[in-house]
C-alpha cells in the first residue's frame, strides 16, 4: 500500500506539467501574423470620386485606370508636340499613391526612340499628374496605406 501511495504521489507531481498554460504575449502573436499577412495585396485600391459608385473592387480599380489614364492622355494632347519620325511607343509609368492620396510617378520606362524625339515626356507626365483630381487611398485593413502600381500608356505622335 505504501508502494501504491508514493507512486501517485509520484505520478500526481510529474501530471502538474501538463497543466501548465503557456502563455503567449502579444510580440508573438503580432509576429505569427505579420508572416501570414499578405503584403501585395489591399481590401479596397486608390479611387476617385467618380468610381465610387462602383461596388465591385476589379471595377473600381479599373475606373481608377481609366480615370488616371484619360487624365494623362488628356494633358498630353492639350500639348505642342513636335517630332521629326512618327512615335508610337507604350510607355510604362511606375507611380505610387502615398497613404496621404498623393500620387508619385517613380519611374518612366519608354523606348530610345521616344526619349530622343520627346525628351520633355518625363517632365510632362510629372506635371499632368497635378491636374488630377483628389485621389483617395488605397485602404488595407481599415487603415490608409501606400500603394505602387504600374500603368501602361500608349503614345501616338506623328
């Protein structure tokens, strides 16, 4: 009977381990789900006031395209242009909407032949990007965030 009484006593004091809780602070919780949060993607992307009557997301970043592109086509037609050979280039604009909705252009990619016949394109781009109306950030989580995006645009000067 002893025998049996130092047994549980024995088995009652190693059992307490497996009652333990550990406990998880919030850095590892914080941790475990900056790891499983996609970073490419957002709930809702940059918009204008005339897209807002859009519900659907593809539609509504398809309106911005559309906006931001007509804008910029816009502004370049209202431009003197003069080139000594035709142009028809697709211009790549790198630009990023800061959490705050203003827009950046980062970088223009463009053919050699559309930098030499156009060497103010770049200059131009950058300052039809101020007549733009508001632009409403992209929005991740309930929160303002910045957005980079790449947006083709066709040039056609003859």
């Amino acid at each position: 009977m002893r025998q049996f009484v130092v047994i549980v006593f024995v088995f009652t004091i190693i059992s307490c381990e497996y009652f333990n809780v550990k406990k998880t602070s919030s850095d590892a919780i914080l941790k475990e789900e900056l790891q499983t949060f996609n970073w490419d993607d957002v709930d809702t992307y940059p918009t204008f006031t005339v897209c807002d009557s859009l519900t659907s997301k593809t539609d509504k970043k398809d309106c911005f395209q559309y906006t931001l592109t007509s804008n910029i086509t816009a502004y370049l037609q209202k431009q003197m242009i003069v080139v000594t050979k035709d142009v028809n280039d697709t211009l790549v604009l790198k630009m990023t909407v800061t959490n705050t909705g203003k827009i950046k252009l980062l970088e223009a990619k463009m053919d050699a032949l559309t930098q030499q016949e156009i060497p103010e394109l770049e200059a131009l781009l950058f300052k039809s990007l101020d007549t733009l109306p508001e632009i409403f950030p992209a929005i991740k989580r309930g929160q303002h965030v910045t957005s980079e995006f790449e947006l083709p645009l066709i040039i056609k000067v003859n």
